[in-house]
C-alpha cells in the first residue's frame, strides 16, 4: 500500500544506463560465432549430400543393387579422395556438440578432423584437378582438349572444381569460425580462475 502512496515513478530517458549489467565480450562473440559455424555445418552436411549421389552408382555396386535408371547416367568411379571426404562428416557431429555444450575438447576434435578428412582431400584432390582444368580452358581448338576426360559433355575435372571450391570456403570459414570460438571459450575459463 506504501508504494502507492509513495512518490511518482518518473521515466528515465535512457541515460541510466550505466548501472545495467552488460555481456561480457567473449559471450558475445560466442553467441555469434556459434551460429555462424552450424550454417558452415549445414553447408557441409548439403556438400556431404551432393558427394553421395555422386558415389550413388559405386555405393549401389558394392551391395549388389542394380538400378537401371543410375547405371545409364554412366558416373565415373569414385576417386580415393571423395571417400576421405566424405567421412569428414562425422566430424560435424563433434561441432555441433561443442557448440551445445561449449566443449572446448570437441571443438579440437572438429577442429584437427576437418582439417585431417575435409581439408586434406579437397587440396590434393584440387592440384589434382586443376592441371586438366587448366589444359581444358586453355585449348585453343577442340582436338587439343580431346584427351581432357568428359562426363555428360562437361570436363570432369571442371565439374569436380565446381564441388571443391565451395567445400574449401566451407571448410576454410568453419576451421576459421572454430578458432574463434576456441579463443573466446578460452579467455572465458582463464576469467573465471583469476
């Protein structure tokens, strides 16, 4: 009853804001990043989709399944490398747990598998490609692009670039993102013991 007989309640103008807490840098950042390093998951796991439809035919083979529909597109067996590849997935699974639980540990799981299974394959499989690609671009008439290897009247090598340049942003801002994310859970652990 006090409060109502008590003085007016006069609206602030916002200049008193000095004695409101704020969040602390490394939470924001935090924040922020973690949501960014999901869509560079999400990215993968899209890329990681793409690569089994490609190993589709070979996968289908190893079973014994034959589907008339997949065997007429005439894929060209799989490569080492889209295999490596493609088990970097799992990896995913450790960033999306760290960025649930803030785990330092499995970020550096993340961290070294995307680095080892992700980044790894696409760069070799990158200078392994780009010498075709490159003989192809540079051909000035069609017979001396002949021994390029075609798929579907595309350059194979043109089209395996067309994957691997958005892999290698992908992995390149997840590896980036993660060691932000490192940084920041870091600086947060080394505040709190001091």
């Amino acid at each position: 009853m006090e409060a109502l007989n008590g003085p007016p309640i006069v609206a602030t103008d916002g200049r008193d804001f000095i004695h409101r807490q704020r969040v602390a840098r490394q939470y924001q950042i935090s924040a922020r990043t973690k949501w960014r390093l999901k869509f560079c998951v999400a990215m993968h796991f899209l890329l990681f989709l793409i690569m089994i439809l490609k190993l589709s035919s070979d996968i289908l083979d190893k079973l014994d399944i034959f589907i008339l529909e997949i065997e007429e597109l005439e894929i060209p067996p799989p490569v080492k490398w889209e295999y490596i590849w493609s088990f970097s997935v799992l990896y995913s699974l450790c960033a999306l747990s760290a960025c649930k639980t803030n785990s330092v540990f499995y970020l550096q799981i993340y961290i070294g598998g995307i680095a080892t299974l992700g980044l790894g394959p696409a760069l070799g499989a990158l200078c392994y490609y780009l010498p075709d690609a490159y003989r192809f671009v540079s051909a000035e008439t069609p017979e001396e692009a002949a021994d390029v290897p075609m798929w579907q009247g595309l350059p194979y090598s043109i089209i395996n670039l067309a994957f691997l340049l958005p892999v290698l942003q992908v992995h390149g801002f997840a590896l980036f993102f993660s060691g932000r994310l490192l940084s920041a859970w870091k600086a947060r652990g080394t505040k709190k013991t001091q």
